[in-house]
C-alpha cells in the first residue's frame, strides 16, 4: 500500500506548506476512498460469507497469528523499549487466540435464524431474525496492546461476516508494520487491509463510509471519531478508558489485596485500560495496604532497570507525562511511596510503581487517567462512603472489589455501574471469551468479544413471511362491519 508515511506533516504555517499540507490530505482521503471502495466492491459482488467460508478465516487468522507469534513479541519490544516477551504472549498472542477458538465453536449457534413469534391475528404468517454481516468495518487501535486491540475486534467482524480496514496506532509503528504483512500474507486485499501512518491517516481514516466503525482509544478522541462517523451516519463501539477503582472490604486481608492489585497495575506497566486506577483501602488501613503493595512487587519484580519482565512506558511523552502527575502530586502536599530502591531510569523509560497517598481531589491523579505505575490510595470509612467515592466519578470501565461477604458483593454490583467487573481479582473478566467487554457512557459504548460481539457487527434482519392464506384483506380500506366487530372485540367499546 502506497499509504502514506512520508505524507507533509501539519507543522509549518506558510501558505506553501498548507497548501502543500492539503494536498496531501486531499492525496490520502482519495486513496483511502479508492482502498474503502475495493472492499465494499467486493462484499457487494460476493454477499454474505457462509459459515464454511467464515470457519476458514478464522482458521486462516489463527495460522497467520500463530506463524508471527515470536515476530510479533520482537516488534513489541521495539515499540515499547522493553516490553515483557511473557505479557506480549499472554495479553496478545494468546487472549486474540482464544477469541478465534471460542468464535469457532459458536458460530454455528450465533449464525442460526430466530424464529419468533406471530401474533394469532397475522396466523399462519411467519417471522423471523436472520444474521447478515454489516459489510465493511474499520477498526482504529490504540498503541498499548496494538496487536489485541487490533485483532480482536478483527475476529468478532470476520466472524459476523464483514470486510474490514484496520488501522493501527502510529505510536507502536513496528507492530503497525508487522500486523500490516500479516494481514497481507493472510487475506486477500479486498477482503482485509492494514492502513498505516500517522494522525492524519486516523483522521481521514475515519470519516469513511463504514458499515461499522471500531474506535479504541482516550475519551477525547473518542468524541472527535464519533462526531466525524455521524456525518455519515456510521455506527460507532467506543472502546475508552478511565479511572477504573479497586475497593478492598474491612474484612478482606491487605496483603492479599496488595498482590492482586500490584499484579493488575504492573502488568505492561499499568498501560492497560482496565489497570486499577486507584484504590480504595478503609480508613486505618493505608499504611499496611502501602507496606504489602512494596513486599508484592518485590517479589514479582526483585529488580527494575534491567528486568526484562517490567515493562517500559512506550515514549518519552508519556514518560514525563507521568513525572509530571508526581511532581504536581508532591507540590501539593501528597506523600509519595516509592516501591522500588531503584530509581526511574528515563533513558529505558523504565518507572517503579509509585503510591500516593492523600492526593487532594483536584490533583492530576485523581483527575486524569493514569495509564502508568502511579497508584492513589484513597481511604473510606464505610462500604456506603466507597460506593458513593466511585458513583461521584464519571461511570468506569472497570471495577474491583476485594470482598467475601455476598450481601456486600451484591450490594456493590447493584449499586455502582461499570464497563465490567472482577471480584477479587484484577482484569481477568476481559480474559473471559464467554463475556463481552466494554465501557458505560464516557468509558465507551457498545461491546465485542463473544456472542455479543457477533452482534455488534450483525444486522439482526427482521423478516415476515406472509401465506398464501390470509386474513389481511380485512385490514384494507372500505372499512366495513367486520373489521369494527373485530376491533370492538379487541380494544372494547
Ligand atoms: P488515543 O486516543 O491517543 O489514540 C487512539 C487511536 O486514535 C490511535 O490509533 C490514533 O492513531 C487514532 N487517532 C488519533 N487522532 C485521531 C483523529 N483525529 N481521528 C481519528 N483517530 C485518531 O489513545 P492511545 O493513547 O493510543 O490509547 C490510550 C487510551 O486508550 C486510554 O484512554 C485507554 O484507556 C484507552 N484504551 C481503551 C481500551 C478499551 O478496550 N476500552 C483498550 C486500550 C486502551
């Protein structure tokens, strides 16, 4: 694909240079155009893939992401610096694996037309649901699983049927490189295709006609895609973030709490989406909740700089991004618990995790998501104190609640809405293939992964099927007795 990486960038302001910056805009829009065209040609002339032929994508996928597996950890670890080969395998390779196995074994089920119900006025009419694919599907990835976050969405819409243009994130651009020959060795062009390149591609990229548009990334970015998807009406799923809390019960015990919540944060160095944001602890309970989190992390991670099991921050923006949230922490008066002996090595961009403690409200860390090794501890003093801390915040993309009371389970499932929750434990429901995942509201909208990613990139097709015999006839104009008998009868006087 000629797109588009040596395209004029929007960083000069003279009348030469933004003509020339529109000229290429204007260049990648046209051939983005041309790229959509193709695919949209193609599932117009060939129709709907039968589940032989969706069973052979699938398996062609899961060939083409087994045959790459070792390149795919190695180009991870370009884009990040260091990124731990075992969390490239277990988070990417592995979880997009599984999505392909559990699509297989239920796409016969999720393929099948519902019969439903025909009130007894239309009998002997039939209706029913019939599963159609949506068409052609864009997918535009973040950086920080960009082989998951591609991949995923990839298997719920090859499943479904569709056609489908990924685009991946220009911050991870070795991994966009090698999912774009994997996907070239794998489909045909008109069937999946890989766009790479930088914001402006994103951008065009995402005013195309789509059947279906999958957008993972920040919530700002997410209203500017949703807003450039209603000009043409495009369906959106919204995959965002946010601060999503980790809530540890008066009876649970800190230390184990400490280990989950230090596994759930450091996993990719807390660039996950659904990392525990920060935490809830009760009152008196900060410092020996602080204490077990520094003995949990010892014991995964005995050293830093030099581990190859803790993950760097992807680049040096991020890096003093997250600086920047510790230095105005501290300024303001919050205590800052350093984990590790070591200390951040900016040249690896390599951060120890970091907790803060009595953060004011207004504070960055509290405000921002932080997607990085910084964990706010916040103290309750009841359960009802720490489900009225989360339900004053924007709704999360994911909860944790440390808790073997059923009552108080129960009582925070009902009382709080999030994308999805773990109890006791961190992140594992998005291991779950059975479960779909998403957010709620300003954490994202709509959801994939199992049957109700099959849905998402379904038309669930409403037909009726009239007999030959039929009463209808009734129904039609002049209006005579019978019909006001019939209506008499079923409205009443
Ligand atoms: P981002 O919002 O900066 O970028 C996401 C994607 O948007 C990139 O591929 C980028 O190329 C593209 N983009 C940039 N400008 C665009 C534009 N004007 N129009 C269209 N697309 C554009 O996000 P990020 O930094 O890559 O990822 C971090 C964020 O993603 C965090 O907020 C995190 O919580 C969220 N996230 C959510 C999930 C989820 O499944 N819910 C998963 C991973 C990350």
């Amino acid at each position: 694909m000629s797109l588009v990486e040596n395209v004029a960038r929007n960083d000069a302001e003279s009348p030469a240079v933004a003509a020339r910056t529109s000229d290429a805009s204007g260049r990648i829009r046209t051939e983005l155009s041309a790229l959509f065209g193709r695919l949209k040609a193609a599932q117009q002339k060939s129709g709907a893939p039968d589940y032989d032929a969706r069973i052979h994508h699938l398996n062609k996928l899961e060939r083409g992401v087994l045959a790459r597996k070792h390149d795919i950890a190695k180009v991870l670890g370009l884009d990040f610096g260091n990124r731990s080969k075992h969390e490239s395998f277990i988070a990417e390779v592995m979880l997009v694996l599984n999505e392909i196995k559990h699509a297989r074994t239920h796409l016969h089920e999720w393929m099948e037309t519902d019969p439903r119900e025909v009130s007894w006025m239309f009998m002997p009419a039939r209706a029913e649901v019939i599963m159609q694919p949506l068409g052609v599907v864009g997918v535009i990835s973040p950086w920080n699983y960009p082989v998951q976050l591609a991949l995923a969405p990839l298997v719920g819409a090859l499943a479904a049927g569709n056609r489908v243009l990924l685009k991946p994130s220009e911050l991870a651009p070795n991994t966009a490189n090698l999912l774009n020959e994997l996907v070239r060795e794998t489909f045909a062009e008109d069937h999946v295709a890989v766009v790479t390149g930088g914001v402006d591609v994103a951008e065009a990229f995402s005013h195309l006609p789509f059947d279906h548009l999958v957008f993972t990334g920040s919530a700002c970015l997410g209203k500017i895609v949703m807003k450039a998807a209603a000009e043409n009406l495009v369906p959106v799923t919204l995959e965002l973030g946010g601060k999503s809390p980790a809530i540890v019960g008066e009876g649970y015990s800190v230390a184990q709490a400490a280990q989950k919540v230090m596994m759930g944060k450091c996993f990719n160095a807390g660039q996950t989406c659904i990392a525990p944001d920060y935490v809830l602890v009760p009152k008196g309970r900060a410092d020996a909740f602080a204490e077990e989190c520094r003995a949990a992390f010892k014991e995964m991670y005995p050293t830093v700089t030099e581990n190859p099991d803790y993950t760097s921050i992807i680049n040096n923006l991020h890096y003093e991004r997250l600086q920047s949230y510790l230095k105005e922490a501290r300024d303001h008066g919050a205590k800052l618990v350093e984990l590790s002996t070591e200390s951040p090595n900016p040249s690896a961009r390599k951060m120890p995790p970091v907790l803060v403690m009595n953060a004011q409200e207004g504070s960055l860390v509290m405000q921002e998501e932080i997607f990085g090794p910084i964990l706010p501890i916040v103290t309750y003093e009841s359960m009802g104190d720490a489900i009225e801390y989360v339900n004053r915040r924007p709704h999360p993309l994911a909860l944790y609640l440390f808790e073997y009371d059923h009552s108080r389970i129960d009582r925070v499932l009902r009382e709080t809405i999030s994308g999805g929750v773990s109890v006791n434990e961190t992140m594992l429901h998005i291991a779950q293939t059975d479960l779909p995942f998403g957010g709620i509201g300003p954490s994202g909208m709509g959801q994939y992964h199992a049957r109700e990613g099959f849905e998402t990139f379904t038309k669930k097709k409403s037909v009726f099927y009239q007999s030959r015999i039929n009463s209808t006839g009734l129904l039609k104009p002049p209006y005579r007795s019978r019909i006001d008998f019939m209506l008499k009868f079923l409205l009443g006087k």
